[in-house]
C-alpha cells in the first residue's frame, strides 16, 4: 500500500521537510494557501521575507544532507547569492568593539533575498524528488492522542480530508498546531514569548561601481545601556545589489519608513558606516518595515503525550529574533533530524514522532538561549527580565566577546557558535575559557578595519562630509 507524507507549509522548512520524507515516502504533498512565485519573489506568507536573512554554516551543512544528488551550497551561488567567509569577509561592531579581519576565512555564510533562498531550494526539491505542492489551507489534523491519520483542508473545490502515514507541520509563526493538538486531546503545550519590540526597516541599493566585494557590514546592538538598541547592516545580494536592514527596539528604537529618515538613522548608529556607504549609493526600492519579530517557543517536546506519525519543525516550532539569523539554520537542521530518525526506522517506527520532536528542540535550545539572554537586557522587553543566572553568563559573554575583538582563538569560538557548527558547550572548552580569562593579546582596534582599497571605496561614496 502507497505510503503518502503530507507537510503543511511551502517555506524553507516544509520543503526541506519534504526532501527528508522523500527518501521513505512513496507519496510527499506540500499543502500551502499561498499562490507560490515562479521566480524569486517576495510572497505574502514570509512576514519578514524583505529584510536581512544570513544563512550560517550549520544550516547550509544541514541542507547538504536533505536534498538528493544536488550540492545546496553550489545551487544557492549558482541561483545568486554571495558567500561571506565571517573572519575576513565581514565588518562588525560589537558592544565590546570592532572584531579584527583575519587571514583565515572561517565559516562562511550565504546572504541573499529571502525570497531567492525559498525560491532556490523549493526548484531543487522540486526537480530532485517526487515531492508535489498543491494550494490548499490545512484546518485541523485528523486522528486522536496516540496518532495523527492526516489532515482536513479546504481547496479551491471545498473541504476534503487527506489521510497519511505522517504529517510535518511547518506553516510558520502563525501555526495552529497547539489548537489543533488540543483538539486530539493534547492540551498541555506550554509557550513562552520573550518580545524586544524590534522593527525591521530595509531598503535595496544598486552595488556602486567597485564596490561588488566590500565586506558584509554590521553595526550591532547594544543591550546593556538600558536604552532601545538601534542596528544596521549592509549586506550583498543577488542582482548587483545591497541590502540595508536598520532595527530598533521599542521605546524610541523604532527605524523609520521615510527614505530621508532612514539614512539619518543609519548615520546616527553607534558607527555611522552604514550610513556613510548608502549616503552615495542609488536606492532601487522604498523603505519596507515589519514588525513580527518576537521570540516565541512552544515546547512541544515536554507534553505528556504526544501522537505518533506528527512533527512540528521550523518557526511553527520556535521564531527567534531575526537580528540574529539563526531561523533558517534551525528549520534546517530540524528537518536533518527528521531525515536521519526516518533513514533508521522507516514512516511507521515506534516512538519515531517523539524522538524527532525531542531532537529538533535541541537546536532549539541553543539558539533561543542566545536570542533571548540579550534581547531581556532591552528596556521594555515584554516576557522576560535578566535574572541572577542571566547576569552571570552576561558578565562571561561579554569579557568572552571583548576577547574575541583581538584573539584569533576567542573569535573562533564566537563564530563556530554564532554559526551554528556547534552547541554553546564550545564557549564553554577550556582553551576558550583559558584565552576569555587572559584578554585580548591585541589592543582594540580604532574605527573598522578596512583596507586601503574599502577606505577609498567608503570615502567616494561618503555623501556626508564624514
């Protein structure tokens, strides 16, 4: 008898889910409201599918595994995006200073459109597995507490029931799993909501003539003056292009929407480089502002029960600050998990839900801890507030990251935890506690660090007199 998989949601999360359940499955159908792009466009259901995205080196490690016969890191350059090696590649001004350039590349990251990132691995399932899409809206899973049979939709003929031997819900922040779980009778999720107030504003710009390899360039927040943090980022993109994203917290943070205002904010920011970059280039767009951008975790993992053949991955399980970039990582390697329990004991294995739940939350874990220990530092934060414990990893992080500014083997650390090719468990190996107590060997370095050519560079398009 045919074995069908049904995934709810067309996004990043759903298609990658859909790969993994693609190896088992003789049947895989991707549900989505949404009427999907035939190219990389923006489409309604991605609330934050304007602004900055930054696709970190677990996530694209992750997706390596998912896909058959295709290498995601070549598909996603050959579809456009750019490849940032982080130690050399990129600028950036933390609260403890400007981390120095190295000679060694590090971990890279792929920065593109959101839009390019979905549009690129949804063509590569697509053509690489049996994996179909249809428009449809799911409205509830059928089935009861031990298991979930499929799920009840409506389409453009009405409603119809669609059973299956498994169900991955990856429809995103708006999901419904926890009302729909309640209604087999799994009442118990617990959620949690730690809100900063952040807004995103971005623009595109045309990449100035000579300037198609400038570095990423990130002017970060700072949450420990107990004012709204400001943030600003430039980064390259497919088409010859540059995204600005500016972000703010609530209570006087907020960046603004009118083009004028917006380049004032970017040249008010801790460092006016941003600022000072975009002051000469030609902007290609308005400015476009969202502000779905709360951290928000169900922990599905810790219910009393919990029905066989039913997954829940990528933001329908936990949405975290995007200032951080860890979202798409996460929903990759949700759905490695998924692919590596399915290789080992096959749709129909005992227990096989619960475990992939339980592993993909570890993921989780990590990057809701470095998501949420700074954005409870904001004023006005709503869900959280730094406690004793809060303020004793603080006090290590930030002496960690004053290091890392100056120390080869401090930054390495940082980077191969912000990256995601390792746990927080790495911040905490003797070398790196060894090189965090001694300090930085380097003094701190005085404005970015540029070379002489970026110098040149920042200086011709310097609109501003700075």
């Amino acid at each position: 008898m045919a074995r069908r998989a049904v995934v709810i949601g067309a996004g990043l999360a759903g298609m990658l889910a859909a790969a993994a359940l693609s190896a088992v499955a003789d049947e895989v159908v991707v549900l989505d409201r949404d009427e999907l792009p035939d190219g990389p466009e923006h489409r309604k259901g991605l609330p934050q599918g304007r602004h900055a995205h930054l696709l970190m080196a677990g996530g694209l490690a992750a997706m390596e595994d998912l896909v058959p016969g295709v290498s995601m890191r070549k598909h996603l350059l050959a579809a456009g995006a750019h490849e940032v090696p982080v130690a050399n590649g990129m600028v950036a001004l933390t609260p403890e200073g400007w981390f120095r350039r190295w000679r060694h590349p590090g971990p890279q990251m792929v920065t593109s459109t959101r839009a390019l990132l979905d549009w690129a691995i949804r063509v590569a399932v697509l053509a690489n597995t049996g994996v179909e899409i249809r428009k449809a809206q799911a409205l509830e899973l059928t089935g009861s507490r031990q298991r979930v049979t499929g799920v009840r939709l409506a389409n453009a003929e009405g409603a119809e029931e669609l059973p299956a031997d498994f169900v991955v819900d990856a429809s995103g922040r708006g999901s419904r799993a926890v009302k729909w779980l309640a209604g087999l009778g799994v009442s118990d999720v617990r959620e949690k909501t730690v809100d900063a107030g952040l807004v995103n504003a971005t623009r595109l710009y045309r990449t100035p003539a000579g300037a198609d390899r400038f570095p990423l360039t990130i002017v970060q927040a700072n949450p420990y003056l107990g004012l709204p943090g400001r943030s600003g980022m430039m980064l390259p993109i497919e088409g010859d292009r540059w995204m600005v994203s500016l972000a703010g917290t609530r209570g006087g943070g907020e960046p603004p929407s009118d083009p004028e205002d917006f380049l004032r904010y970017a040249l008010d920011l801790p460092d006016p480089i941003v600022g000072r970059l975009i002051s000469g280039a030609e902007p290609l767009t308005d400015v476009h502002v969202s502000r779905s951008t709360s951290n928000h975790r169900r922990y599905l993992e810790k219910t009393r029960h919990w029905p066989e053949r039913f997954v829940v991955l990528g933001d329908a399980l936990a949405t975290f600050n995007p200032a951080y970039g860890q979202g798409m990582s996460v929903a990759a390697m949700g759905a490695q998990v998924l692919s590596r329990e399915l290789r080992r004991t096959g749709l129909a294995g005992d227990g096989l839900a619960r475990r992939v739940q339980k592993a993909a939350a570890r993921s989780v874990e990590g990057a809701w801890t470095m998501a949420v220990s700074q954005d409870v530092w904001f004023p006005g934060t709503r869900g959280g507030s730094p406690g004793f414990a809060d303020r004793l990893v603080t006090a290590y992080t930030r002496r960690m990251i004053r290091t890392a500014t100056a120390s080869y083997p401090a930054a390495s650390a940082v980077w191969d935890v912000t990256s995601m090719t390792t746990g927080p468990t790495r911040l905490l190996r003797p070398s790196t506690v060894l090189a965090t107590l001694s300090g930085p060997p380097l003094p701190p370095a005085v404005g970015a660090p540029l070379t002489k050519e970026e110098r040149e560079i920042l200086r011709e398009l310097d609109r501003t007199g700075g």
